[in-house]
C-alpha cells in the first residue's frame, strides 16, 4: 500500500534552481507530523535539490501578467512548487 | 511635545521595514505578578475535560474587563490595574503615541493561553496556522498590536511565531496557512515583561507548547482615531539631502534610514522583495507628511514621466 508525502516548495524566482524561501511537509504516511513553525531552516537549498533528493514535482505556479493599477499589490507567496514521494507502508 | 519618550526615526523606519518593534523585559515585576494574579491559578488538566470549557473558565474568572470595541482607549482599564499601568508606562505611552498617534481606540483585547499537551486528551498539540489578523485590510494607515509576555518564555513552551516585513501584503487571515516554515520567522522567546508592537498586517501564529507548563500572552489591538502622520520624535528625524549611490558601491553605506528601509528579508523573493522597498518608502512618506521622500531612488524612476510634464 502507497501513501502520498508532499513536499510544498517557495523560491525565490520562477526558475527551480533559485533559493528556497518557504516551505511545507505534508506526510500522509502518519509517520510525523509536520506543523507551523517547526523547522527554522528549509529541507532544500533550492526545488533542484528536491528533485535530486528523488522527489517528484507535480505542480508549479503559473507566472500571470500584473493587473493593471495592481502592480505594487503583494499578497502570496509567488513560486509555489509542490512535490510528492509515494512510500509504501505496511497494510 | 507631549512629553513622553517618542520613538526614534530609526525605530520608526525599523517599524516601518520590518513591521514590529521588540522590548525586552521592559515591564516590572511587580506589573508582570499582578497581571498574572488577576488571570488566577490555571487549574491542571482534568481528565476528559473539553479544552475549550478549561479556557472558558480562565476568561471567566480573569479579572480582566470584558470591553465593547471602539471605546477610546484611556477609559478600557482600571485605574491601578495591571494592563493600565502597563499602558502608562512613559515606553509604552511614548510607543503607543508614535505609532498610532493621539487619543487612540481599544479594538479588542484576548488573553492566549496555550497548554500543554496533557491539557490535550484526545486531541493533538499543534501550532496554530499562520495568519494575518482581522480580515483583508487595503488601507495605508495600520492598527497597532501589542503583545505582553507576563512570564518568562522558554523554546519549548513554543511562543508567538512572527515573519518580519509581512505587514505589507494583502492577504485574506489564515488563507496562507499553507506556509509552514518561512525563512527568517522569529519565535518569542523571552523573559518576563516583554512586549511585542506589532504592525497590523505582520503575518504570526502560536507556537505549540511542548512544555509541561501554560503559556500565557495578553494582546490587545490598537485604532488610530486621528493622525499617525508625524507623531514621533521629528527631532531624530534627519533630512534628506540628495540620494545615496546605488549598486555600485565601494564599500558598506553607514546607517540611516534609507539603509534600514531598503534592508531585504531573508524570506523576500527577488522581484518582489523590490515591490517591498517600494511599499516601505510609501508608508514612510505617509507617516512622514513627505509624497516626495525616495530610498534607493525606487519612485524617482518610476514617477519620472516627462511626457506628462
């Protein structure tokens, strides 16, 4: 039996080799238990670390164009990546 | 003059760029075991005791007022209670004034209690997400949040997670949840006394106490109801004669308040860690009076526009 352990990468620019700035565990083998504020220093030094560590991206985020009159508007983090590893645990 | 202890420019960029100022164990003792007397004995955890009905009993025995929001601030304590004489203390006064300028507004107040993991039957202990307060806030002008560490607060009883210079994005409370970890966040650990002045906007959550001891922290949210603009000490206050160099430097600048606003964030992303310094220099030309004001020469080029002239 597989489960899901996905990896929430945030960079630092668009290109998966710049620096990570944020970061997010989710283990849904229920071996840990990941949570706010748990970790000060990021797992990867950049989203190709992640991928030569073996793990598998499934999404990234979209580069969108500026809204008009919205340019200097900051809201979320921008360069979301998201990784997964399938680990098989015992039935 | 008012007469109290203004906060500094330098302070006032440091609020502006990084969106809190700390200080350290700057209330007495004797205020920090009053405040705690008033909360009352935390009783231990009673097995099968739902968290929520031990925490309503903390508010409810707390001799601390129950407020309606929008009151002016001066009226919502007791003379000679403990939150009372904190606010009077010319630091915080002088802070408070600076900030958020004269005759300023209680919003709410809330006690955090966070327990530890035997208060936890059946649950689990976690850190709470984190988030910015109150709700999607466009406005230029900020409310200021204090938070009041009465004890002494250890790594493990987890303290306030914060991330300096979030205040400035607009998001939506705990939409960002998803953010775990973010590079540079900082978590309270303190001694007795400390207090936390934070921007509205700056993004925090608790961290989980994995102590066998409760953590308590007392916030109480702050309006401004007349001006912010020019409320600290103008004196500290140097003018700006030309622009610094940019990029291309021959060693470090000295110290100002163009270096203090234009000083990235561990966490910032590269294009929009620039936005960020634009974002600052508007909110120290609002706080400032001055629509002219530039760091690093951000605006300058962009409100350059000589067909418009």
């Amino acid at each position: 039996m597989q489960r899901q352990k996905v990896l929430v990468l945030y960079l630092a620019n668009s290109a998966l080799d710049s620096p990570v700035v944020a970061w997010a565990v989710y283990d849904g083998t229920g071996s840990t238990r990941t949570m706010a504020g748990d970790q000060d220093e990021p797992p990867f030094a950049t989203g190709l670390a992640a991928l030569k560590a073996g793990w598998r991206l499934f999404q990234a985020a979209q580069i969108l164009p500026h809204t008009r009159g919205q340019e200097f508007e900051l809201s979320y983090l921008k360069y979301e990546f998201f990784f997964e590893q399938l680990v098989e645990i015992d039935a | 003059m008012s007469g109290l202890p203004l906060l500094s420019a330098e302070q006032m960029a440091s609020f502006v760029a990084r969106g809190f100022l700390r200080f350290d164990a700057v209330v007495p003792d004797e205020i920090n075991q009053q405040f705690m007397d008033a909360i009352g004995e935390i009783a231990p955890a009673v097995p099968g005791q739902k968290l929520r009905r031990t925490y309503g009993e903390i508010l409810a025995r707390a001799d601390i007022p129950q407020v309606g929001a929008g009151k002016p601030l001066s009226g919502t304590y007791p003379q000679g209670s403990a939150i009372n004489r904190l606010l009077n203390l010319p630091l915080v006064a002088g802070a408070i004034r600076s900030l958020v300028g004269e005759a300023p507004v209680f919003d709410h107040h809330f006690l955090h209690v966070t327990f530890p993991p035997a208060y936890h039957e059946g649950g689990e202990s976690v850190s709470q997400h984190t988030h910015q307060d109150s709700t999607i806030d466009p406005r230029q002008a900020f409310d200021l949040q204090i938070m009041y560490y009465p004890h002494k607060v250890t790594r493990p009883m987890g303290g306030t997670r914060f991330v300096p210079g979030t205040h400035l994005r607009k998001v939506s409370e705990v939409a960002l949840g998803r953010y775990q970890n973010i590079r540079g966040q900082q978590h309270m650990v303190c001694e007795a006394g400390t207090l936390l002045f934070l921007h509205s906007g700056i993004w925090h959550g608790g961290g989980v106490n994995l102590s066998d001891e409760t953590r308590t922290m007392f916030k109480v949210r702050i309006n401004p109801s007349r001006t912010q603009v020019r409320q600290f000490d103008l004196e500290t206050l140097k003018p700006q004669t030309e622009q610094r160099p940019i990029f291309y430097l021959k060693g470090p600048l000295p110290p100002s308040v163009e270096q203090t606003l234009m000083t990235p964030e561990s966490w910032f992303e590269q294009d929009t860690g620039r936005l960020e310094f634009v974002n600052r220099i508007q909110l120290w030309r609002y706080l400032t009076d001055d629509p002219t004001y530039d760091a690093d020469y951000w605006l300058t080029r962009l409100e350059n526009n000589p067909a418009m002239a």
